[in-house]
C-alpha cells in the first residue's frame, strides 16, 4: 500500500513540471487553473514571438534582452511554484488545514472580495505586458513612414488601435505608454512611501525637540498645493524618466510621514517596544524590526492609491507638455495630442485614455479591497 502510494506522489509530482497539473489532480482546481493559464499564456507569447525571443540575445535593445529573459524566468518561476507546492500539499496529505494566522485570514478575506481579485488581474496583467512589450508590439512606436498615406488610419487589424497624425500605430505607442507611466507611478510611490515611512518613524519614535523640527518642516512643505509644487519643480529641471519619478516621489511623502508619526507614537510606548529597550536594541533596529512592520498595514492601502495618484499626476504633466515629451510615448501625451483631433480622428485620444482610466480605477478597487482584508477589527473577530 505505501509503495502504491509512493507511485502516485512520484506521477503527480511529474505531472506538476506541467504548472498547475499536479494541483488540479490534488483538487486545488484555483490554484491549478491559475497556474496553467498563466503558464499557457507564457508558452503562447514564446512561441508567437519566437524570432523576436531569439533576436534579443544577438545584440537587441536592453529593453528586448530583460523581456525575453523575464518571460523565461516567468516559465522556470511557474514550474518550480508548482512542484514545491504539490510536494508540500502531498506531505500533509490530509492533515492539510485551514490556517488561522492574521495573513491567512486576511488573504482569504481578500479573494472572497471579488472587485478587488479582478482589479488584481488588470494591474497584474498590465505589468506584465508592459515588461514584454517589446516582443509584443507589432511596430516601432516611433516609426513614421508615408504620413499621407498612413496618418489618421481608423482601428483595424493592421492597427489595432489606429494610427495619429504622423501615421504611427497607436497600438504600439500604447503599449509602450503603459511602460512609461507604470513604471513611473511605481518608482514615485516606493521613493514617497520609504522616504514618508523613514521620516516619520523618526520623529515618533525620538520625540521632543527632532519631532517639533522635523514635523514643522513638513507642514511647510504640506503648504505648497503639490501640484503647483510639482509644476514648480518641472519647470526648473529638464522632465525626463528619471526627474519625474523624483520629484512626484519627493513631493508626495509628508502625508505617509505624518501618518506613520501618529502610528509610532501609540507603539512606541508599549510592551513589546520596552521590552526592545530593555535588553539594549539600539534605536534603528526597535524602529525597523518592530515600529514599522507594526504600523505597516494602512501604509499597503495608501501605497495602492498612491500608485494610481502618481500615474494620474504624470498623465497631468505629459497633458500640459511639462512631462515626458514626445516622441517618447506616455498616456498622458497621447491623451494630448488626439485632443486636437476628437472630431477627426476620436480613437487617437480614447485608446490612451481608456487604458489610463481602466489603471485608476483597478488601483482603486485594489486598494479597497487591501483596506478591507487588513481590517484590525474583522481580523480580531475571527480569533474571538
């Protein structure tokens, strides 16, 4: 009976090289068919572009070399999740149980929330595609041929979202947008959250004076519109990738300073951060270790919004002319240049637009769901 039983967790564990096979002959039919749609998916986009995959390590583009060597680290990520996982679930075998720990419950608390799974899959799906866009799109984004010929085309198969003014394929330019703006309203956030975090931290947790010093230095800052401020900055320094994520990071943190202030100071007098001063950590280590982790909940919730705030700014800056500008393609800038075009030509500013909208209100549907599962009181009832 043991030497049958040994066969069958040696077939599945082969079964699960395949991702998501294993699980779905385990009964983890959730798990199994996420993990084979998206491995599915992988396999579909290597074989659709297996000339361009090939072409990224003779010599490509940067940005062709880190898509083709994402999308291998994506298949070789998937298929060893997926043994790890069916060798652990075939070890506990039926002792498998619910856990009852804070992340378990929130996590579940989470997929019951079906808006906010969702909005997971489009922003999901959205970085993803923006890492491969490279071996996804169809044309150069920059590229402008015979302008007669070409400008103004309306959505077909050939273009899927049209072409502008100059002839180029939307759809490409959209593509490569999404790169731009993502990835920019990602890097302000995680500058914004650290820089707000590290600063507030310290006030809270020093007090007296450093916190009178350094909270009066944010409300000064807090004084100045941050979009006036913004504005300010951009007009100053030459907008490029770089300076923007800078400055929308570096004017958006006194918020999650003042925040984490307010969590720290009703921490810090506790007994697990006594007991950290009683048997000598140094201060750094009680702020990191134990402080922040602590008060980092809300801080998740607010990070989702933010990423959809800085997206939302950049959109505003690249409208106005002051962020990325062209021909380096942003949604914001697409946004502007069909703008002139609405009555002749309405695809040009609605594909850009539509894409930007979508990103706002999946951040938004995500962040409320995150807000919803890490719910202090709804976590505390499931233990009671």
């Amino acid at each position: 009976m043991r030497e049958r039983n040994s066969d069958n967790h040696s077939s599945v564990l082969r079964l699960s090289l395949i991702p998501g096979l294993g699980h779905l002959v385990l009964g983890e039919r959730r798990r199994g068919v996420h993990l084979l749609a998206f491995a599915m998916i992988c396999v579909l986009i290597l074989t659709s572009t297996w000339e361009r995959f090939l072409e990224a390590f003779q010599g490509s583009a940067i940005d062709h070399w880190i898509a083709s060597l994402f999308l291998v680290a994506c298949l070789l990520s998937l298929s060893t999740f997926s043994v790890r996982d069916v060798r652990r679930l075939v070890t506990l075998g039926d002792e498998r149980v619910q856990s009852k720990s804070p992340l378990r419950i929130a996590l579940r608390r989470f997929q019951a929330n079906r808006l906010a799974v969702w909005s997971l899959y489009v922003i999901g799906a959205l970085y993803f595609i923006a890492i491969l866009t490279p071996l996804l799109t169809p044309y150069d984004p920059s590229a402008i041929e015979d302008v007669l010929e070409t400008r103004y085309l309306a959505p077909s198969t050939a273009h899927l979202f049209g072409t502008d003014e100059f002839g180029r394929d939307l759809f490409s330019r959209a593509m490569y947008g999404a790169r731009v703006s993502l990835s920019i309203g990602l890097l302000a956030m995680l500058i914004a959250k650290l820089v707000g975090t590290t600063y507030g931290s310290i006030a809270a947790y020093f007090g007296g004076v450093v916190d009178n010093v350094l909270m009066r230095i944010v409300d000064v800052i807090i004084a100045f519109p941050t979009f006036f401020l913004m504005l300010m900055l951009v007009g100053v320094f030459e907008a490029n990738l770089v300076v923007l994520v800078l400055i929308l990071g570096l004017t958006s943190w006194p918020g999650t300073a003042r925040f984490i202030r307010g969590e720290i100071l009703s921490l810090k007098e506790q007994e697990f951060t006594e007991s950290a001063r009683a048997i000598g950590l140094p201060a750094h280590l009680i702020i990191v270790r134990h402080l922040i982790p602590s008060a980092l909940s809300p801080v998740l919730v607010s990070a989702a919004l933010a990423v959809a705030g800085m997206i939302g700014a950049e959109a505003g800056l690249s409208f106005l002319g002051l962020g990325i500008r062209p021909p380096t393609p942003s949604w914001g800038n697409m946004v502007s240049a069909g703008s002139d075009a609405l009555l002749v030509a309405w695809w040009v500013a609605f594909f850009p637009g539509a894409l930007l909208t979508i990103t706002l209100i999946a951040f938004s549907l995500f962040a409320d769901g995150i807000r919803d599962a890490l719910d202090p009181k709804a976590l505390m009832q499931r233990f009671v």
